[in-house]
C-alpha cells in the first residue's frame, strides 16, 4: 500500500494528547511533545527549561521536549503535529481493499507476512516472533478494530531489506509491549500505549492519549 504520510508528526519519536510517563530510566532517541496539555503531563523526565522555555531538555531523551505551555513557536507547531497524527491515523483507518482479513484471526506468533495491507475486527496478539518480510521500499499497513498485544521477550523481526518506517500499525484500541519484548514501527494508537520493562520500539509512538513507559530501553527510537 501507499505510504502513510506523517506531515510534521514524523518529526516526532513520541507524540501524545494525555501524557507520557517514564519509570526511570528509559532511552529515547529523538523529540518527545504533548498537546493540548501542559507540560506537567510528562512525568518522571526530570526536565530542564532551555532558556528560551521553546523545549526542555532530559538526560533520557536526545532530542528536544515540547509542551503545549511552552513559548512561541512551540504552541502552534504542536498543534499542527496533532492535528497530523490524527489526518495519518484516519487514513491508515480508511484505506480499502485490504489484501488480508483477519489473517490467522488475529494471532501473528510464529508467521511471517509479506508486505500489503492488513485488516482486523478483534485484537491482534503476537505471543510468539513475528516475521515481516520484504524489501527496503515494501509498506505494511495492520488496520486494528482492538488492541495490540506483545507477549514478554517477542519480536517483531524484520528480513530481505524491510524497514521499521514503512511499518504502520492503527490500533483503535490501545498498545502493550511486554517486558523485554522488540517492536517495530509506527503505532497510531487511539488510546493508550505501554511499554513494560526492557521493552524497545524502532519507529514512533503517535498516540492520541497516553504514553506509559515502564523503564523502557530504547522506547522510541527514530530512523533517519
């Protein structure tokens, strides 16, 4: 399927209407930003003001912090990457003439699945490893009705050249990765998202409540 543009919330490795918390210390490589809410919704960061209060900095994220509370032009910037999060959710909802339904009614442990565009009414769970194979310009697009579930220690493990920016799962539900467990991609989610202990994601968290990490390594980790 075409790619899912992102607009300006591509800019973001996590990106939340409700808040993000951390059990310290997680490892997030790139922007983190909340809006419509303020600052005091990102939780456990320890964060410190630049002196221009645009972004605040923390020993757990290379990359900036943006809150809706922040000076100009941090306000309307935010308000745009939301309002993007939520065009690219609707789309990635709305595509049509899925190329699977309900494949393997949902449970995706031990499969391997080619590139295309994938449709669920129920939830997803990977309780095993999961294959997607593909090359480098291959998308894959999981269209979720549920939620979406990674058991403890799984991985979603990519082969021939497939890469985690052309992986988009739209869970209407909401997200959990399980301790320890590797997961791929661009979650947009319409609720929440939870990453347990040791956990790891390669893509982005785009999620329209909030963002939980529980000492999550690597919980959010761009790729160029």
């Amino acid at each position: 399927p075409k790619a899912v543009d992102l607009g300006t919330a591509g800019t973001f490795a996590i990106l939340s209407k409700a808040g993000i918390s951390t059990v310290p210390t997680s490892a997030i490589t790139g922007n983190i930003g909340v809006s419509p809410i303020a600052a005091t919704a990102i939780t456990d960061f320890s964060l410190t003001a630049d002196s221009t209060n645009a972004f605040a900095t923390s020993t757990q994220v290379a990359g900036r912090v943006y809150a809706a509370d922040y000076s100009m032009p941090t306000p309307p910037m935010l308000t745009a990457a939301v309002s993007d999060m939520e065009i690219a959710y609707t789309d990635a909802a709305g595509r049509a003439t899925p190329d699977h339904v309900e494949r393997f009614e949902g449970d995706l442990g031990g499969k391997t699945l080619g590139r295309g565009l994938y449709k669920f009414s129920t939830d997803v769970k990977i309780p095993t490893d999961c294959t997607l194979s593909g090359g480098p310009d291959d998308t894959w697009i999981f269209q979720i009705s549920g939620n979406l579930i990674m058991a403890t220690d799984t991985k979603i493990i990519l082969i021939n050249g497939a890469v985690a920016s052309n992986i988009v799962w739209q869970v209407a539900g909401s997200v959990e990765v399980g301790t320890g467990a590797v997961m791929e991609g661009i979650l947009l989610v319409k609720k929440a998202a939870t990453f347990r202990t040791g956990s790891s994601l390669t893509g982005r968290i785009l999620a329209q409540t909030a963002v939980t990490l529980q000492s999550a390594v690597k919980s959010a980790v761009i790729e160029s």
